[in-house]
C-alpha cells in the first residue's frame, strides 16, 4: 500500500482527535503497527496538538485542584522527591552495612591469622617440649629397669644373705689398714661364699683383690673380686675358720701376699 | 507553562497505574492549564469549565489504569477524557436547559460577559474559525458536537463519503493553520 497517500489523506489527524469511525480506528491501529512511518505521523501529530495545547494554555483557578483531590480523597505530599531521597538513603543503608560486613570479615580474617601464628608457635613449642618429655621418659625408663635389675639382684642377695644357714663373718681391717672393712656369708649348706666389700680401698691397675679361706692355718683361694657392684658369689668353700683378703696381681695368686693383706675375720 | 521534568511520561504512567497520589498531583500541576484550553474551547462559562477540568481529572485518576500507550500519548488520552466530558456536559439535560434561558435572555446581547472567555480564541476552536464554511461546519459538528460522521450524514443529509471526505480535508487544513 501507498503509506505516504495513507498518512496524508487526513485520517491521522481524525484518529488523533478522536473522530474517526470505529471502522477507520481499527484500520489505523493495525497499519500503524506494520508501518513504522504511520506510526511516526501518529506521533508527530499528537505532539503538535500537545504542543499546541500547552502554548494556549488557560491557568486553572487553584481552588480547582483542592476540590479534585478533595472529591477523590487524595493527600499527596507537597514535597513529591520523598520517594527519591528514600531511595539514595535505604541505598547508602545498604552499602554501609555492606562495608561494616566487609569490615567484620577483615577484622575476623586478622584475628584469625594471628590466632593461626600464636597457636602455631605453641604448637612447636609443645611438639619440642613433647620431644623432650619422650626423651626423658626413655631415659626414665631405661634408668627405671637398670634400678629395678639392681633392686632385684640385691633382693636376691639379700635373701640369699638372710637366709638361715648364713654366717655373717665380718672382716676387720689388719693394723695399718684399719679403714678397710669387708663382710662375708657363708651359707654352711650348700657352701656358698658371698663378699660384701663395704670398704676398700679401690684396687690399683693390674691388681685385683682375692679372698682366703683359712683352714688350719692353710690359706686356700675363694676367688678373685670381680668388678661386682653389690655382693659377689666368690668359690665355694667346704670348710673355714677364717677368711682374709689380699691384694694380689690381677688374675689372682695360688699363694696370699701377706704383705698385702687387708681385712680378717675369724668365724 | 511546563515545570520542572522530573518524571518521564512512562514513569508518571506507571505510577499513575500504581495510584501514586504525588504523580496524580504532579500530572495535574503539568498539564491542567494545557488540558484546560480543550475545556474551555467548548465551554464559555467559568464555574461550569472548571467542573468540567475536574470531572476530567477524576476520570484520569479513575480510569489510568485503562490507559494504553501503544494507542498514544498520555496527553493525547487525557484530551480525549477531556472532550468526552465536555461534550457530555454540554448534552447533559441540566446544561442545555440553563443554556437555552441564558440563550433567551441574552440572544442580541454581546456574548462575552466580565466573566467568561470569548471560546472563540481559545483551543482549536481558535483555528476552526478561521476555515472555509463547509469545513468549519463539519469539524464543528464532529469534533465540538460530537456527532459521528454517520450522524452528520444524516443530519445534513450529505451522503457518508462525503462527510468523510470533508471532515478529512478539514481536519489536513486546521492541522496547517495549526502549524503556523
């Protein structure tokens, strides 16, 4: 179709104004949406009315609007823009307790790294006092089970020294060596001879003390002190009417060096 | 006469579709002086022009939910209420009988009293004035009347393409005079 013969045969403006027939209306309605220049012609001459309108405008005594809104129960607020300032202020609402929200994580971010350092930092601290503590308890423990071997080897002994058939033969030091003490059980069963060197000067290199059963004067060998901590078990001996110890050269003698002898005691 | 703009016409749609009491306030503030000229171009009387802007904007603040923009402006629409309510006014029972006596009692007098604007000079009825006989008589008729163009047909008579024609060319002329 010819829009521009349409635009201009006068049914624009009897639509605008509102006299074209309901024929003509619908006509225009449909065109006006599949030609854009028709709908533009609408425009333009809607707003030359407008236009028009509003350079012949004739003031309104006020008292018309009072009565208007009056009659429809209406209060508007003088000052419209209060919609507008609410809006920019329930916005900086918002974006302050966004800030406050970020601000909280920061802070809470901070704290929780130092809390990260400190713990960490004890953690090594406790894991080096940890290491310590294991080392002494290894240490306890070993020094733990060397007493408890020694307890239980003197309990041995002990009861092994208190035993009934036991003779307790203290042997006193000879003149010259009267700080020397020595003492001797000799379990009369089974002939066991145990020493307990109380006091005793400690044996120079290359010599070792021995111990003498005297028997009718003859001297006969009940062992050479090992280098026991408590009570040594020396040889048996079948029959004594004292004991003696000499120090003699390491190995021990078939003879005692009477010269070197040190404590005696007679049964 | 415009203020300031704050809305834009579809904001101040929108808002009169959500009954928003500060954009009705606003719409009248903007355009009641404008809207006012259709009215005063069909009425003469003060008093009776004024009820006729307010029965107007009680049918815009009514009706706005009806308003279309995809069939035309907002001013276009609210013209439209404003001439339907005049010429309603105009046809109304009460009107034509004071209007006959005022016409009786004052038919050699001058028509323009202290207290009334010469309609003439006012709206378009300013431009319609000036147009050749055939075409005033028509648009008078139709647009002021509110005659539909089968009424003016059969009114004077004039066959209905006629009538169509007429008014058409009429109405391309008072656009003209108008523009100027």
């Amino acid at each position: 179709m010819d829009t521009r013969e349409y635009i201009q045969s006068g049914i624009i403006e009897s639509y605008v104004l509102g006299l074209a027939d309901a024929q003509e209306a619908a006509e225009l309605e449909r065109l006006r949406t599949l030609h854009p220049e028709i709908e533009a012609a609408i425009q333009t001459f809607e707003k030359e009315l407008e236009a028009a309108a509003f350079a012949n405008a004739v003031p309104v005594d006020s008292h018309v609007k009072a009565d208007l809104f009056k009659e429809l129960e209406l209060a508007p607020q003088e000052q419209p823009s209060i919609p507008t300032t609410l809006r920019p202020e329930s916005k900086t609402n918002k974006t302050s307790f966004l800030k406050y929200l970020a601000a909280a994580a920061v802070l809470l971010f901070v704290v929780s790294a130092a809390m990260n350092v400190y713990i960490y930092s004890r953690y090594k601290t406790v894991q080096r006092e940890n290491v310590q503590l294991a080392l002494q308890r290894d240490q306890l423990f070993a020094d733990n089970s060397k007493t408890q071997t020694k307890f239980n080897e003197l309990d041995e002994r002990l009861r092994l020294i208190a035993g009934p058939d036991i003779i307790k033969i203290p042997l006193a030091g000879v003149p010259g060596k009267e700080n020397s003490q020595a003492i001797v059980f000799w379990n009369k069963s089974n002939k066991d001879v145990y020493l307990l060197a109380s006091s005793l000067p400690k044996a120079p290199k290359g010599k070792q003390y021995q111990l003498w059963a005297l028997m009718d004067g003859q001297p006969i060998d009940a062992g050479v002190l090992q280098d026991c901590t408590t009570v040594c078990k020396l040889k048996n001996i079948a029959n004594a009417q004292a004991f003696a110890i000499t120090l003699e050269n390491e190995g021990g003698s078939p003879t005692p060096n009477l010269e070197q002898l040190f404590v005696m005691g007679k049964i | 006469m415009k203020a300031i703009q704050k809305y834009t016409e579809q904001e101040l749609v929108a808002l009169l579709k959500e009954r928003d009491a500060n954009a009705f306030s606003y719409l009248y503030d903007n355009y009641a002086a404008a809207l006012n000229s259709i009215v005063r171009s069909f009425i003469q009387d003060d008093q009776l022009a004024d009820c006729v802007l307010q029965d107007s904007f009680v049918k815009i603040w009514k009706q706005a939910s009806t308003f279309d923009s995809v069939k035309g402006r907002l001013f276009t629409w609210m013209s439209s209420i404003v001439r339907n309510t005049a010429i309603d006014t105009l046809r109304s029972k009460d009107w034509k009988n004071s209007r006959q006596n005022v016409e009786l009692d004052d038919r050699n007098s001058d028509m323009v009293a202290d207290n009334t604007l010469n309609i003439d000079a006012i709206g378009l009825r300013k431009f319609v004035g000036g147009l050749k006989e055939e075409y005033k008589t028509v648009v008078e008729m139709c647009y002021f009347d509110g005659l539909s163009q089968n009424d003016i047909a059969q009114t004077t008579g004039m066959p209905l393409g006629t009538v169509k024609t007429r008014l058409r060319k009429a109405l391309i002329e008072l656009r003209s005079r108008i523009k100027r």
